[in-house]
C-alpha cells in the first residue's frame, strides 16, 4: 500500500530568511542549529523516544516485581498499554481541534509526571494502570513535538526535519540508564528517569505557547 501511495513532496512554508543557502552541508546544519526552538525540538525529541522505549521497555519487568503479575499477565496489560497509546493518538489528535495542541501537550507531560511520581510511591496493580495512562497521554507527543520544532523553517524545513527525526537515538541511551539505574537500586527508581524526559518536554512546550496554529501531520 505504501508503495503505491502518492507521496506528497514537502513544500517548504515561507520562513525566515536563509543564509548561507550556497554553503556546505555542515554550516547549513551548524546555521539550523542556532535556530532556539528547532534545538529544543531536537532534544525534546530526544527526550520523548528515549521515555517511550524506556517505559513499555521495562513494563513487564515493572509489572512482575511491583504488581506481582505473572510474565503472561503482565504481557496483555503491555498489549492494552499499545492500545492506550493507539486511543490517546486519535482522541488527541481529535482534540486538537478544540484545544492548542501546545497546551495540551504542556497538560499531557503534567500527566505523565503526576503518573510517574505515584508510581513511584505507590504499589499494587494500580501503577500499572498508571503506567497504562502514561502511554495514553506521551501518544500525542512524537509529531507534536515534530511541528513545533520546524515551524518557521522555510527553506530549510527538510533538513531541519532529519535533524529532529535524529533526536530518536534517545531511544538507544535512556532505556540503558533506565537499566542500570534498576541494577542499581530498584525497577521504581528507574521509572523516575522518564520524568526528567516529560519535565523537559514540557519546558519545550511552554516555551512554544505562543505559537498559535500548529499543523499535526498523521504521518508522523
């Protein structure tokens, strides 16, 4: 289906203005990054992946030694976590509609903090369920933190998108230190790692909340 898909070209908004558009490709990457938001972007996403994997990385490793679930167990509370995620998505992107999405992506890291910091203290199945909510509300996330990052790019809106989509390698260095946080001390305590990741991301997001309109692509 993919390959039969017309794929649109992206056409690059009217921004501001470029220099160094005749230059090398590594001054046109050091020139996007002194571009404030895209930077912040660029780590927010960074920040976004690298709690994503972490979080559903260790669910059923948190599910078995916190809740007591068995391994069978704590593998369908993970499936119904993927499918928070997939209702959070399309709830989200409905109600962005009604609501900027840069307030309600400040209002779904408040969330996650909130969540992460009871599971912290608390035991049983219902941080599970919490865990579960965090994946509804980190869904919107990814291409929110997207758009904003490369608004008002113009020209150089491709390549300042390959550098956001770069930001995923988070994804390869948070679940590690989430790791050896666990080995260190307790699975509880390596879940306080996300909250760094959700508290900067929402720094990014107040950052951005004079930013008005922001096209959330599907794709993303």
């Amino acid at each position: 289906m993919i390959f039969r898909t017309p794929l649109p070209e992206i056409v690059e908004e009217g921004g501001e203005s470029v220099e160094g558009e005749t230059g090398t490709l590594i001054s046109k990457i050091w020139s996007l990054l002194n571009v404030n938001h895209l930077r912040k972007g660029i780590i927010a996403q960074f920040f976004y992946v690298g709690a994503q994997a972490g979080i559903l990385g260790f669910f059923i490793r948190y599910s078995e030694r916190v809740a007591s679930l068995s391994e069978n167990s704590a593998k369908f509370h993970l499936a119904a976590a993927t499918f928070c995620f997939m209702l959070g998505r399309f709830s989200g992107t409905y109600l962005m509609k009604f609501i900027n999405p840069v307030k309600l992506l400040a209002f779904y890291c408040t969330m996650n903090v909130l969540l992460l910091i009871a599971i912290f203290f608390l035991h049983g199945m219902f941080t599970v369920y919490a865990l579960m909510g965090v994946t509804f509300f980190m869904s919107i996330m990814f291409p929110t933190v997207f758009s904003l990052s490369t608004i008002g790019l113009g020209s150089r809106t491709k390549l300042g998108s390959s550098l956001v989509i770069m930001g995923i390698v988070g994804g390869a260095i948070i679940p590690p230190i989430m790791g050896r946080v666990s080995d260190l001390s307790s699975i509880k305590f390596a879940y306080l790692v996300p909250i760094i990741c959700f508290s900067y991301i929402f720094y990014f997001a107040y950052r951005n909340l004079n930013v008005k309109k922001v096209e959330i692509v599907t794709g993303h």
